[in-house]
C-alpha cells in the first residue's frame, strides 16, 4: 500500500454550511502529516471522517485501502482517533475505562498514570484526561493513528509526551495529526497540508 | 349490539360528516396555501 | 435544487379511472338499468378497483412531482371532493336507512372510507420508511412526513366518528373495543413521532430516526390489536358482516374513492412542502472554488 | 461489554435507591386517587404496580445513556469497533437487570400498601421478568435515540408510551391473576403474548439499533 491515507474530493456538510469542501490528498504509508488551519477550518470534521465517526456527503476517503463510506468496519479496525471528546465514562475509574479497549497495565504507566489508576474520572484535570485518551489510542495498535489537537490541554512534559509517542510510532504507523503548533510538529512532519474554509491551500 | 332499532340519530350522522369534511378542508387549505407560497 | 423528473400524469389516471369504473360508475349505472360491467363478475370487479386504487394512488405518490405546479396534486383533490360529494348525497339522501340501526349507519360510509385510508397512508408511510433506510434518499423521507400527517388525521378523524357512532349505538361515547383502542394508540404512537421531526433539527437524524420509529411502530399496531382483542374478548361486541347490497356499498364505494383521491393529493402537496424545508435546511450545492475566494 | 454496563449501574446506585423512592411513592400516590376501599385498591394493585414501575423505568432508561453521551463514549466504542447490537443487548440487559430488579423491590410495597398478597410467587415473578424485558428493548432503543436531544425527557415517554400497551396490558392481565388467584388459568395465555412481544422487540430492536445511533 503505497498511501495509508487517500482522501478524494470529500465534502461534509452541517446544516446550510460546508464544513469541508472537496479536500483531496494522500498521506503515504507510515509518515506523518500535519493538517494545520484555523478553528473551525474543517480539521476535526476530516479526521472524524476517516475515523469513520461520520460520514462523508460527497467524495469518499480510502483508509488502508478501505473506503469510509462502505467498509467501516475495516476502517475502525485499522485506526484509532483522539478526539476532543475524551470517550470516557465519569462514573469509572481509569483501569476500568481502558479495559474496555485492552490491558490497561502498560499503557497506564506509559502516559504516567499509574498512580491514579483507581480514581473515578470525574475527579480527573483535563490534562489527565487528555493523557488518558492518549493512553486509549495507544491501546488500539492502529495503524492509522487520527490525533486530533494532542496538544491541547497538556502540560509541557505531556508535551513531550507526545512527541516521545509520535517518534515511537514513526514507521509502525501512519500519523494524521491536527494541531496549532504548527513549529513543533513541523519540525518532524513528513507531509504538511493547510485547511482554511473547509478548503485545501 | 342493541336489540331495538336505533330511531332518529340524524345529529350524530351530521355531525360525523360535518367534523370530517370541516378537518379535511381545513387542513386542505393551509396545505394550498403553504403550497403556493413555495411555488411562488 | 430539487431535480424535477417529470413524469406522465397519464398511467395514474388511467388506473385511477379503471378502479372508479369498476368500484361504483358500474353500480351506479346497474341502478339507472345500465349494463357496463362487461361481463366481469362482481367480486372480480370489487378486486380490480381496489388493487387499481391503491396501485394508482400508489403511482401518484411515488412521483409527486407532475410538473412542478402540483396540477396532479390539484386535479386529485378536486376529483376527491366530487366522488366524496356525489357518494355522500347518494348515502344521506338516497340509500335506504338500514334495518337496525336507522339513520346513524350512514356514518359508516364516511367511517369505513376513512378506516381504509388512513391505514393505507400510515402503511405508505411505513413503506417509505423502509425504503429511506436502504436507498437514503430525501425524497422518501418528505413522502414518509407527509403520509404520517395526513395518516394521523385520517385516523384521528376515524376516532372522532366511532365516538360519535358509538354513542347512539353503544349508549356511550367510547367502547374499549379492539378496533377503536388501536386506532387511538396509533394515533399516539405517530403524533409521538411527529413531534419527534419538530424536535430534531438536524435533518439525516430526522429522518433516520423518524423511520426507525415508523417502522417499530407499524409492528406494534397489529399486536396492540390483537392484545386488545383478547384482553376484551369477554364482551366483545363486533359488528357481523352482512349481505351488503348495491345500495348499501354504492356510497362506501364512491366515499372510499373519494378519500383516497383527496388522501392522495393531501400526501402529495404535503410533501413538497416537506421538501421544501429539507432543501432550505441542508446546505446549497457546493460553490466552486472560485466563489469560496470571493466570499472569503 | 455487559460488565462494563453493569459495573456503570454499580456506581451509579445511588441512582437505583432514588428510583425505587420514586417507583414507592408513586404506588403510595396512586392509593389516594382510589380513597381507603381495600378491596378495589386490591383489585387495581397490579395495575398499579406496573403503572409506578413503567414511571420509574423511564427515569433508569434516560439515565442510562446519561453516561453515554457525556464524552461522547457511545462512539468511542462504536470506533473500537464494537457492533451496536453488541452495544445494544448489553445495554438492554442491564436495563432489564434493573428493571426487573426495581419490580421485585417494588412488589413488597404493593402487599403492604394494598393489601394484595400474591397467590402464586413464581408466576408474579416470572410476569416481572418478562414484563421488564418487554420495557426495556423498545425503552433502551428509544432512550439512546432521546438522548441525543434537548427535549429528551418529554420525547420518551411521548414514542415510548404508546407502544408499550401490549406489554403493559399483558403484565398487568397477568400480574393481576397471580395475585387475585386465577382459577382457569388464563395466565398463562397472557404470558404467551408478553413473550412473543419481548422476541419480536429484542430482534427488531437490535436490528435498527445501528442506524440510530450511528451517524
């Protein structure tokens, strides 16, 4: 598979207003890009597209060779999405909510949580929480890893948390990541696109 | 059922007409008119 | 934009007109000592003009755009209100009031055509519901508002006259036989789903779930009918059918023909205008590129 | 899936109590619209124990996809993937857990307040099992669609209501003959078609689960 991630002319639209309008491009096995863009230029809206969290209205997107439209199933196998939802339960702890994706022993210690492993989410910052979705994605082995603002929220060592993950997984996994920092990320970014107006530029 | 033979009732039998041709028009007249206001 | 895709008025009304023939212009003429039946049987006559009813009423609604000045719509209702006029004068001025009941059984040849037609639109609409879930088209979704409407009216009306009827008959307005219950949790169930599309605003949702509510509850209706039944059969009272002749089914014909034609309009005009709101509320075709520039 | 639904309903227990105080009142309440007449309230007691019971349920029913949508964690899961109609019966499971366990709570309240001793336990026990099974496949359904909406607390009992009469009729029928004693056995006609009710809205169900939940 020589692209990971094949976008093709893909609209979506939300209510009287197109949130993306006919964006193509290609992300190529085991690189990683950079959407940059305004709030609200359709950075979100692309990535839960290819996660398969919504349908596109025109144009489909090919995710491992899969299409989002059709093969779904196989899409949400291959890739994993950190949303600026965090997809957690308040009412359990953070063991529990990670055990419904796998074993949450390692991954916890990973993103440094162990200690608070057994606290119900509720009584998590926003950061931990942020980490702990981290923790979440990483548990799915994707393939195709959809990182949706990493670095929003986190301190500066959950900064370097993520780029630490993101080397890590340079190479085993492609890497679609929307972020504001755009010095940082396009430091190590292999491809970089810019959304503005739900418009490739 | 009854065993008599219902006499008179010719105020339920108008009233059931007049209810349902009353709705029916109605209704039937705010479709035309929201109708028109489209096609214009 | 709606693609209009004209389509001739002409096959509709041919079935409409056989179904007409055969289920009362033929019985009607049998009463001035005409014969036009052709030879064909009664009951072969009673099934074609139904399975003609329904199949052109059917063609109508499913290419509710005959021009986009809704003439069809038009002419239907028109049509409707003649049959309903001419079938209600022949049924409250010329039939014969009926041995036991009097003059109160000419409700059934409005009741009876309102039974059958305001099933018929929710059973439409039941079908558009399963037709927007695998082909996810619009269309289908403002023919499935537009039945259930007209379909809740029907079958509220058709409550409002078993009361009626029930009252001189039955001594009180409401019965808790099978038939009247059902129709009133019917009417539930649909309003329920109603104002379930004015609570939605986003118009896919709408729509999805607006079909998956028709669809449960279209199952429900015939199991809430049969509970009924049961939980009455103590002192169930039914009316038997009986020998009906000419001149008892004259009007119902002529009334049931009437509703359907008006039915069938009503759910036409009713759903472009349902259309209407799903094409304001969903976004315009795309700009070009060009146009996004300038707007910027 | 089931466990993690379960252990969900686990920590909001709390949540169950306030229910079941809610299902109590609600029975204490209906006995004033009667007035103090033992043997009608003895007679109108199962009905009165599935009216509160059918009250109740729509509070556990909204609650339970409370969770759901807070982080949005119902698509966290569909992602994963998950099936919905995995999502589905675990769900309904639960519901009917808590469900049949908040009848079996209330049934106590009901031989206290209106005097209605049961005449056969496993019947009215068995009617609660089924009837709470009934409730919660259209319920969890109907739940998971409202609770995407503003106006979820009026929309679900408004769809939820009216299709849930034969349901609702069968228990009570059958319910009022395990406790007034039913001599020609006509139970057992009604249990038949509180079954066939919960089979063809557990399959149906399940099946139109995706679509609702899916975008």
């Amino acid at each position: 598979m020589e692209f990971a991630v094949d976008v093709r002319g893909v609209s979506r639209r939300y209510g009287r207003r197109w949130a993306l309008a006919e964006v193509s491009l290609a992300v190529p096995t085991g690189a990683v890009a950079m959407i940059a863009g305004s709030n609200g230029s359709g950075k979100s809206t692309l990535l839960r597209i290819l996660a398969t969290a919504i349908r596109p209205d025109l144009g489909d997107a090919l995710v491992g060779g899969f299409s989002v439209k059709k093969e779904r199933e196989d899409v949400r196998r291959l890739t994993a999405l950190l949303s600026h939802y965090s997809y957690l339960y308040e009412a359990l702890n953070a063991r529990e909510n990670l055990s419904l994706f796998g074993d949450p022993n390692a991954v916890l210690a990973r993103v440094g949580l162990a200690a608070r492993a057994e606290d119900p989410i509720s009584s998590y910052s926003a950061g931990m929480r942020k980490r702990l979705s981290f923790a979440r994605v990483l548990l799915q082995q994707p393939k195709v890893v959809l990182l949706d603002e990493p670095y929003g929220q986190l301190d500066p060592e959950g900064f370097r948390l993520v780029d630490e993950v993101v080397s890590e997984l340079r190479g085993k996994a492609t890497i679609v990541m929307a972020t504001h920092q755009v010095e940082r990320v396009g430091k190590f970014a292999d491809v970089k696109f810019e959304l503005a107006q739900g418009r490739l530029r | 059922m009854n065993t008599g033979v219902v006499t008179g009732g010719w105020s339920y039998v108008w009233a059931a007409y007049s209810l349902t041709a009353g709705a029916l028009f109605l209704y039937g007249v705010s479709l035309f008119v929201r109708v028109r206001r489209i096609v214009q | 934009m709606i693609v209009m895709r004209e389509r001739s008025i002409v096959p509709g009304i041919v079935l409409l007109l056989l179904a007409a023939w055969f289920g009362f212009a033929v019985a009607l003429a049998n009463h001035y000592g005409l014969d036009v039946s052709f030879g064909i049987s009664t009951g072969l006559q009673a099934a074609i003009a139904a399975i003609a009813g329904i199949v052109g009423a059917v063609y109508f609604l499913v290419s509710d755009n005959l021009g986009p000045s809704l003439k069809a719509a038009r002419l239907l209702v028109v049509l409707g209100i003649a049959c309903f006029l001419l079938g209600s004068w022949y049924g409250l001025f010329v039939a014969p009031p009926e041995k036991f009941m009097g003059q109160v059984q000419r409700i059934m040849y409005v009741h009876v055509p309102t039974a059958w037609n305001g099933l018929l639109a929710i059973t439409f609409g039941f079908v558009c519901a399963c037709v927007f879930l695998f082909k996810s088209d619009w269309k289908w979704d403002a023919r499935l508002e537009a039945s259930i409407e007209v379909g809740v009216l029907l079958s509220f009306l058709l409550c409002c006259q078993g009361a009626i009827w029930a009252k001189p008959t039955w001594g009180v307005w409401w019965d808790w036989d099978p038939r009247l219950t059902t129709t009133a949790v019917l009417v539930f169930a649909f309003l329920g789903i109603l104002a379930l599309r004015r609570f939605v605003e986003d118009p896919l949702r709408r729509a999805v779930w607006s079909s998956v509510a028709t669809i449960i509850a279209y199952v429900d209706v015939p199991i809430v009918y049969f509970s009924v039944k049961w939980w009455n059969s103590l002192h169930q009272q039914q009316s038997s059918p009986q020998t009906v002749s000419s001149q008892f089914y004259l009007p119902l014909r002529m009334n049931a023909f009437g509703v359907l034609f008006i039915m069938t309009g009503f759910i036409m005009l009713r759903s472009r205008i349902a259309r209407e709101r799903v094409e304001q509320e969903l976004a315009p075709p795309l700009p070009r590129a060009v146009e996004m520039q300038e707007a910027v | 899936m089931l466990r993690k639904e379960l252990l969900l309903q686990w920590r909001t227990r709390a949540q169950f109590m306030a229910v079941f105080v809610f299902g109590a009142a609600s029975l204490l309440l209906f006995s004033f619209a009667i007035g103090p007449n033992s043997v009608a309230l003895r007679t109108f007691s199962a009905g009165f124990l599935w009216l509160g019971l059918l009250l109740s349920s729509t509070l556990t029913l909204s609650e339970s996809f409370h969770a759901e949508m807070e982080n949005r964690a119902l698509e966290g899961l569909l992602l994963i993937p998950t099936s919905p109609q995995a999502i589905y019966y675990a769900k309904t499971i639960a519901n009917w857990l808590q469900l049949a366990l908040l009848g079996i709570a209330l049934v106590p309240v009901m031989v206290v307040l209106y005097d209605a001793g049961p005449q056969s336990i496993g019947r009215l026990l068995l009617v609660i099992l089924l009837g709470s099974a009934g409730l919660s496949a259209p319920g969890t359904l109907y739940a998971g669609m409202t609770a995407q909406l503003r106006a979820k607390q009026t929309l679900l009992p408004l769809l939820f209501f009216p299709l849930i009469v034969p349901a609702l009729l069968a228990s009570v029928k059958a319910t009022s003959l395990a406790v007034l004693g039913d001599p020609m056995d006509q139970g057992r006609s009604w249990i038949t078609l509180l079954s066939a009710f919960v089979a063809i809205y557990w399959s149906l169900c399940g099946l139109l689960f995706g679509r609702v939940i899916e975008e």
